[in-house]
C-alpha cells in the first residue's frame, strides 16, 4: 500500500481525480444557490405583485431561500397571508 502512494503517476492520477471532483462539487453548490436565489426572487414577486400579499422579508428568510430554495419564502407568505 505504501509503495502504490509512493507512486508519482498514481499520486498524480489521484490528484486529478479530487481536484475534478471538488470543482464539480463546488460548481454544483453554487449553481443550486444560485438557482434558490432567483425561484425565490420570483416567488417574492408573485407573492407581492399577483397575489397582492402585503411582505416585509428579513435578511433571514432570504438566507434560507437561498439555501433551500422558495419553501420559506412560500411559508412566510402563508404566514403574511394569514394574518391580513
């Protein structure tokens, strides 16, 4: 086991290898965020434009949106929904 760590080719075959697989990771994340992020920019304006919900969304609530995508955006605006 050793002397196959040892090796430079393999070692450097192993390199590649996790460089492609992090920089797919990374890329990934960051087009799901990006993609939570404006979901969510639209369901704030189908939920203050169309529907007519009156919203004031924290800082908070657009960092989970951002995470999770519009499913807190969607609870917020039931929960705004609910008390007019």
């Amino acid at each position: 086991m050793e002397a196959l760590l040892a090796s430079p080719i393999i070692s450097a075959v192993v390199s590649v290898a996790v460089a492609y697989i992090a920089f797919k990771v990374a890329f990934f994340t960051l087009k799901r965020v990006f993609m939570n992020a404006v979901t969510g920019i639209l369901t704030y304006l189908v939920c203050v434009h169309i529907l007519n919900i009156p919203m004031d969304i924290g800082l908070g609530v657009w960092a989970l949106t951002a995470i999770l995508g519009p499913i807190p955006m969607l609870i917020a605006a039931g929960w705004y929904g609910f008390l007019k």
